[in-house]
C-alpha cells in the first residue's frame, strides 16, 4: 500500500473483460485480477462501463463494489444511464470520460469548456451523493480552467498523445506534450484541483509523468494486462510501482 504523499497507483483491469469476452466465456474474471492488483499493491481500481459494454459489464461493476477493499473508479460517460448507476452503486470515485461507439479506445480528452453548463449540472448529484468526481481531460488551459469552474474535485490528464508519440519516436513533440502535461498539472493544482493522469502509460512512459510533483495519481491498465502475459500481473505491478517511486525519489 501506498504510503501518504506518495504516488498513488490505479490499476485498470478493462482488458481482462476483453479477454474474456473474446470468447464469451466466464474467465478470465475481472474481480479476481482486481484482487490479485490489491493483494500486489494496487491503491484502488479502476473500470470502466462503456455504453456498448464492450469489456466491463453491470455484474462486474456489482461484483467489485461489493469485492473490493481499495477504492473503485468508475469511468463512465457523462450520459443519463451511467449517472443512474454511479448513483445507484455510489463508488468512491467516478471518472467522467467521453466516449464514443466507434473509438477503440478513449481517444480524446471530455470538452469541458464547450459543455459547461450540462457537465456542472451533470456531477452535481454526484458529488452531492459523495463521490470524488474527475473529468478525464487534455492537457489544455480551457479545460483545467472549466473544471474547476464546475466544482471537479479532480482532473485526470490524459496522456495518450504523450505515449503515443514516443513509441512513434517523435521525441521532440513528445517533449513539448510532457511540458504541456507539466503546465496544465501545476495549473489545476493552483486552482485546487487533484491532479491524476493516465492512459497509453508503459514501463518506457511512466517515469517523466510520475516525476510531476502535483500528480497524485495514475492510472494504467491496457499494458499491465498485457505484461501479465509474460510476467504475470504481481510482477507488473511491482515493477511499474518501482519505477514511478524511482521517478519520484
Ligand atoms: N484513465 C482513463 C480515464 C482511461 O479512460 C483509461 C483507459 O480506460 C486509462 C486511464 C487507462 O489507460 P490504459 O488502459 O491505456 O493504461
């Protein structure tokens, strides 16, 4: 477990319900990744209830509230259903994220600025109900700035643009991204905000996003599933829990 000030670690185990839905099988089952991640160190949980219920599904959801013993976040898109569930299950946290049928992933950050109004709205029974609310957002000053605007606890920067353009080898964009993710994580600090990011995040990635002081925590899921093939999702963990305390030190 995480000591107080220290980098926190989310473990997002989507892509087990991937793997199981491949096959419309019973295995292999989320909560018992999500167990073995708490058992190896992971600081809470994250999952994600897509609109197509691609991978996660509504029993999981029930099956991790009730298995769990660190924290659940639940992603979801700001829509009427998902609102009903999160209010229905009250999760520690929900991450509010934009979401469309077609992506393979979340490819963008939510439009805080463009949608004030309805997203204020939107996360004022939550948090009334008493969930951290998060807006998974870009690393963009508009953005911050609405976020706060609305009364988020938290914003979780997304990192994608940043993975990806280092495994695309193109480190001088790469490095004006990180410098982005710096600004916008000091910004949201300035104004309150609980700094978190994720996505796309690589033992080759995590180290200059752990090293920005105001982040508190990530969250990573896709690869540590896929390490586990090889390492086994213990051994994942530990060692990407390693180098974000390393990038930290
Ligand atoms: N944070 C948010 C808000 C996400 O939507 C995701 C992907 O579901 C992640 C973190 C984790 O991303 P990855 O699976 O690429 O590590």
């Amino acid at each position: 477990m995480t000591q107080p000030g220290q980098l926190r670690l989310g473990v997002n185990i989507d892509h087990v319900a991937t793997v199981r839905n491949a096959r419309g099988s019973a295995y292999p089952d989320p909560l018992r990744a999500a167990l073995l991640a708490e058992q190896a160190g992971a600081d809470g949980i994250t999952a994600h209830l897509r609109e197509d219920r691609r991978h996660i599904g509504d029993a999981d959801i029930e099956a991790l509230i009730a298995g769990l013993s660190v924290p659940l976040n639940f992603e979801m898109a700001a829509t009427d259903e998902m609102q009903k569930i999160a209010l229905r299950h009250v999760p520690h946290a929900v991450c509010i994220v934009p979401e469309k049928r077609e992506e393979r992933t979340t490819e963008g950050g939510l439009e805080v600025a463009r949608e004030e109004n309805r997203l204020a709205h939107y996360i004022a029974p939550l948090r009334a109900a008493g969930c951290r609310v998060s807006l998974f957002i870009a690393a963009d000053i508009a953005q911050v700035e609405a976020a706060a605007r609305i009364g988020a606890q938290v914003v979780e920067l997304h990192t994608g643009a940043y993975c990806d353009l280092h495994h695309e080898g193109k480190f001088a964009e790469r490095d004006a991204e990180l410098a982005r993710l710096r600004e916008m994580s000091a910004l949201a600090h300035s104004l309150g905000l609980e700094v978190h990011a994720g996505h796309g995040l690589t033992f080759d990635t995590v180290k200059p996003v752990a090293a920005l002081p105001e982040v508190m925590e990530l969250n990573i899921g896709h690869f540590l599933i896929a390490e586990s093939i090889f390492i086994g999702l213990p051994a994942a963990l530990s060692e990407m829990r390693r180098l974000m305390d390393e990038a930290r030190a």
